[in-house]
C-alpha cells in the first residue's frame, strides 16, 4: 500500500489565543515496504502529520490518499473525513504505548483489535498469538499474566503486538524507544526492521535519533516547524545537505558528524559513511593514506629483541 | 476533539485592568455576582446585571466566541429547565391550549428567567476563571480562606488540592485525548452504537486514564516531597497579593451595584 500526503494543512484551535498551525502545505509520498523516517524537532508536526497518515485526524486543507495493491485508491483523511476502513490498514504505535493497555490479561488486550474488527473469537486469539510471536514474546508464558505485571520493555512488545494484531499494511511509530535502555532500544528497532521483512509491512518512524535513521531507514522526511524541508534518502539528507539539517537545529549521525571532525581537523576523508562499520572504515583508510600503521603491521616492524 | 472545547476553568491569556486585578478582589467580586443573579427578581433589574458583565467582557479583551463555548456543556441543562418552567408552572393566564393541556404566560415568563440567570451564572463564573490564573486563584483563595485556618480549616491543603486539580485538568484531558487515537486506532469506537456499547467501549479508555492518573500523582507526590513539601506552615509566597488603586475602583463598583440590585427588589418597574 502507497501512501501520498497532498498538500496537507492543519490548524489547532482556529480563532483561539492559542491558535497553532500545525501542518502548512505538506506533500510527501511513503512507498509501499518502505522503511521511512521523519525527523524533526519537538513541535514541528511530526506527530501530527503521523496521526493525519493513521486517518485519525481531519486535515483543514489537503489529503492523505492510499493506494492499494490492486490500483484502487482511497482516501485515508481528508476535511469532514477520517476513514475508518483503511485506519485498519494503517497502524499507529504512539509515543509510550505502554499507557493504552487496559485488559485484565496480555492475549486479552492484543484481542481488543482483532476483537474489534469484528473476527471469532478463535481467530482474534490466532491473530494476537502470532502478533505476540512477532514482538518477541511467548504467547503460552505472558499470554495469560496481566500486563501490569511485565517489565517495561516487554509493556511495550505488547502493546506494539497490540496495533500489529489489527494486520496492518502500513506501521506507524511515534518514537517507540523512548525511556529504554541501550539493550531495549536496540532490540525494539532490531525487531521493527525484522518484522517489516516478514510481514512485508511499510514502515513510517518518527524519531530524534539520527543513527536509527542512519542505520535503517530507506527515506528520511525532513519536518521543521510544520512543512517538510528535506526528503529523500539518509545518504542524501546527511551528507549532501548535512550543514542545512544543522542550521535548523538537527545533529548528523554519530559517523558523518565525527568524519566531518576529523577533515575539519586536517585529515582527508570522505564524510559520506553513515553505519559505524563503513565510518571506522573510512577512517583506517584515511590514516593508512597517511603512513599510519595498524597494530598488527606495527608489531611485525618493532625491532626484535 | 471534543475533550479539548471544555472553557470552564481554562484561563485566557490577557493583560487587561481585569486580569490585573487582585484574584481576592476578583473571587469576592465574582461571588457577590453570582449571589445577586439570585437576588434580582424583576427583567430590567437584570438588565444591570448584563450591562455590568457586558462592561468587564469588554475590559478584559476577551472574545465573546470564547465565553459563549462555556455554554456548549450545559445548554442541554438550561432548555431542560426552561422547558419545566414551561410546561409545569400551572399559575397565570393560559396562552397556548391544546386539549387539555396548556402553558401560561407566568410559565414562559418564569422560564425566560430562569433561563436568563443560568447564563448570566456561567458568563459570570466563566470571566473568573477566564481572567485568573488558576495559581493566582487558589491562591486568592487561600488567604480568603485563612481567616477560618483559626477555627481548624485547613485552608492551605484545600488550595493545594485545588491548584494540583486545576493544573492536572489539561494533563489528563491529553492524555484522554491520546488513549483515544490509540484505542481508535486498533478499531475502538467510541461513538457508534447503543447506550450499553458506548458504556462499554469506555473501558479501554477509562483503565488506561485511571493507571495514568496514579501514576503522575504519585510522581508529583515524590518530586514535592523531593523539595521538601511538608504542607502550609511557614510557607512564605513567591507572589505577595497587595491591593491597588484598581482594585479600590472595583470594589466601589461592585458596592454601588450590590446597592442597586438590592434596591431593584423595592423599586416596582413592570414591563410587562
């Protein structure tokens, strides 16, 4: 499923003191099995612009259109229309989604979509084991613990099973690491890329951490202070047009960022490397170009005693 | 969203010689407003009452549009009770009959009233809470209250709660707000479906509203605690309330209106 965002307006609290316009004019299009990153500052429509996508909210201007795999399109939200259809197609894991579970056990509350699409009660609970599987977890071991009992990591696992037992084409996440640790953070971004492969699913993530985006996404989308400024792939967003992203306030991935250190500092390198692999790579190269020696060649010169 | 149009106790930002008035001065002002909507008993004496309010409505900046959205919640309220007046005051003429049954015109004109008074209480309680912030408020009342501190009030604790009340009110309203989109975006529906169903589609809000809501009170009894918090006594305030030559000039006004509106129930003026 493709999905195209036309000239998306959104104004909160029109004729209020606290009138904000929150979305001016956004066009951006999220391929179908594409892995899309939108990055931004707090407050410059991110979650906004995601929640129009997931067709939660009604745009003042604009629409999202989604075009299915057969050709046919719908429209997801536009002014006077949120469609409840195709938000089932469209999942959307929010900022700490811990928060929204509610049943008295783990296969209960990863039911309540299934349950709400309106499935037997046999398939709800194939649907919410499989969903379990896929985050990580063992149906038959939490399955009937109440989610108040696991830790916060796995809260989080079932709660994204939660939006994935609804079997969603397209998955939303609104920072999903937010308040885990190292391990946990890795592991959940480790375990979206993997479930994405499987369930051949779209990927939009909202985040602020630029080696996440580095490490995974296929596209980066650019928000500032509610219009999009840069799209298009992490190669591009950071290396070609790092110094624009600087300027309104946004880092560089820890790779360019330091590689630009370094030729800012005299040595030659090339700050086009975004994973940790291709910088250290880069790196070694530029320093062998220098005369510099690895330990090893540098053992086998030391003069023998 | 729905959960955002609630005006009642939401400040609009203002530096108007109405938001600058001392809250105490505001409150009691404010009180004595509310008790003379009950005091008056004749329309043109309730004239008054709208020229006063339609004065502070202008001095305070506020947009009508904004204070009208207080009525959205309780409108349903007011035609009910208009509607009782009408149809069950029995004294009067007869207007309208049909079979046997009829409304008089001390009825319309009772419900005209009332209905008339319950606007007039929420405009007046609305420009309040409209032009104070809630802090200055709770603090307005607090030292209004203290007096009774003496007699074993615990006027301090009954602000705090108050001010931690009305702090948590755009908090949870959020936080409503979020649950919903999430649950809605896993095939919730609130809107949809009978008394019953819409009963039972609140759970999935309600739970998660309620664990949140234990959950920030205990963290904001832990950080209070962290600075020490340990109640009123001895607590000294950032902002010192001091009266000014503003706050003289309403107090008049409000005496020589208290006066009027007092004076109306003597004064025979019948319009109709």
């Amino acid at each position: 499923m493709q999905i195209n965002v036309e000239n998306l307006s959104k104004t909160f609290s029109p004729g209020m003191p606290y009138e904000t316009r929150a979305l001016s004019d956004i066009n951006c299009e999220i391929g179908s099995g594409e892995f899309v990153a939108i990055i931004g500052h707090t407050g410059s429509g991110k979650t906004t612009l995601v929640q129009h996508i997931a067709g939660l909210i009604q745009p003042d201007e604009g629409r999202v259109v989604a075009t299915l795999d057969d050709g046919t399109q719908t429209v997801i939200s536009e002014k006077g229309k949120a469609a409840f259809a195709v938000r089932r197609r469209v999942g959307i894991v929010f900022q700490y989604p811990e928060y929204q579970l509610f049943e008295e056990t783990v296969l209960k509350d990863v039911c309540f979509g299934p349950k709400n699409q309106g499935l037997d009660q046999a398939a709800q609970e194939e649907r919410a084991r499989e969903a379990l599987r896929l985050v990580g977890l063992d149906p038959d071991v939490v399955g009937e613990s109440s989610p108040f009992e696991l830790s916060g990591g796995q809260k989080r696992r079932v709660a994204i099973a939660g939006v994935l037992a609804v079997d969603p084409e397209v998955l939303i996440l609104d920072e999903p690491t937010a308040g885990l640790d190292p391990k946990g953070h890795d592991d959940i971004l480790d375990m979206i890329d993997r479930i994405k492969d499987e369930e051949k699913l779209s990927i939009i993530l909202v985040s602020h951490n630029m080696d996440d985006v580095a490490k995974y996404a296929d596209k980066v989308i650019v928000m500032n202070s509610g219009t999009v400024v840069m799209e298009g792939t992490p190669e591009y967003v950071y290396c070609e047009r790092g110094s624009e992203l600087k300027e309104i306030g946004l880092d560089l991935p820890a790779g360019p960022a330091f590689l630009k250190t370094l030729r800012d500092g005299g040595l030659d390198v090339d700050i086009r490397r975004l994973t940790f692999e291709d910088t250290t790579e880069e790196i070694v190269k530029a320093l062998k170009k220098k005369g510099g020696k690895t330990p090893e060649e540098q053992a086998e010169k030391a003069p023998q005693k | 969203m729905a959960v955002r149009d609630i005006t009642l106790g939401q400040y609009f930002p203002g530096e108007s010689c109405i938001h600058r008035l001392d809250p105490r001065v505001k409150i009691v002002c404010a009180l004595v407003y509310l008790v003379s909507l009950f005091v008056v008993q004749s329309f043109w004496a309730f004239g008054l009452c709208i020229l006063l309010l339609a004065a502070v409505i202008i001095l305070s900046g506020v947009p009508f549009k904004f204070i009208s959205k207080g009525l959205k919640p309780v409108i349903f309220l007011i035609i009910i009770t208009m509607l009782i007046n009408v149809l069950f005051v029995r004294t009067g003429e007869p207007v309208l009959t049909i079979g046997k049954f009829f409304i008089t015109n001390e009825g319309i004109y009772r419900a005209l009233f009332m209905g008339l008074r319950l606007v007039l209480l929420i405009f007046g309680s609305s420009m309040l809470t409209l032009t104070t912030k809630p802090i200055e408020l709770t603090d307005g009342m607090e030292k209004l209250l203290s007096p009774l501190a003496k007699i074993g009030l615990p006027a301090h604790e009954l602000a705090m709660m108050m001010t931690i009340a009305l702090r948590f009110i755009p908090t949870l309203l959020d936080e409503t707000d979020k649950i919903m989109k999430a649950q809605t975006a896993r095939g919730a529906d609130f809107e949809n479906g009978t008394l019953r169903e819409k009963a039972k589609a609140l759970i999935p809000l309600l739970v998660p509203l309620f664990v949140s809501a234990f959950r920030i009170a205990g963290d904001l009894a832990m950080a209070m605690e962290a600075r020490c918090y340990h109640g009123g006594k001895g607590r000294t305030r950032l902002h010192q309330m001091k009266l000014g030559k503003g706050d003289a000039v309403a107090i008049i006004v409000m005496l020589v209106y208290l006066g009027c509106i007092i004076g109306s129930r003597y004064i025979n003026i019948n319009i109709f």
